[in-house]
C-alpha cells in the first residue's frame, strides 16, 4: 500500500514539473513573440518613414510589450511550479 502511495506521489511530482516546464515554455514563446513571428509586412509598415512618428510602429511595440509581460508573468509561475515540484518530492 505504502509503494503505491508513493509511486503516485512521484508521478504527481512529475507532472507538476512537466507542468512548470511547459509553462515556462509558453512564456518564453511569448516574451520572443514579436521578433520570432513578425511578417514581412509588418516589418515594412514598421519601416517606413511617415513623418515625425510612425503610428503603426508605436501600436505593435505596445503590443509586443504587453504580450513580453505576459510571458514574463508565466514564466515566473512556471519556476514556481517547477519549485513547488522539487520541493514537494521529498
């Protein structure tokens, strides 16, 4: 009885973990988000020069920077977790 209680005790572990680490990685997709998945297109309207400030450019920045945020914020959670699992092995 006690094997088993413990068997399912460090797969619980390991599924927190797991858990941690596909967090982390999502927050990390999302903190590159805007370098890793920015369009020809966009990279176009970011560069060109339409007077004093380029209105395009200003709304994807804000963009990209709520969405690292967001990651950012995931990925501190996801080391909690992970932490939570290692700590919660013994």
């Amino acid at each position: 009885m006690y094997k088993a209680v413990l068997q399912m005790r460090t797969s619980l572990t390991k599924i927190v973990i797991l858990t941690g680490l596909i967090i982390n990685l999502i927050a990390s997709m999302l903190i590159g988000y805007g370098r890793i998945f920015r369009s020809i297109k966009t990279i176009e309207k970011e560069s060109r020069n339409e007077g004093p400030e380029n209105v395009h450019e200003e709304k994807h920045r804000l963009i990209e920077t709520r969405i690292a945020q967001i990651g950012a914020v995931l990925l501190s959670i996801g080391f909690a977790v992970q932490i939570y699992g290692v700590l919660s092995d013994d």
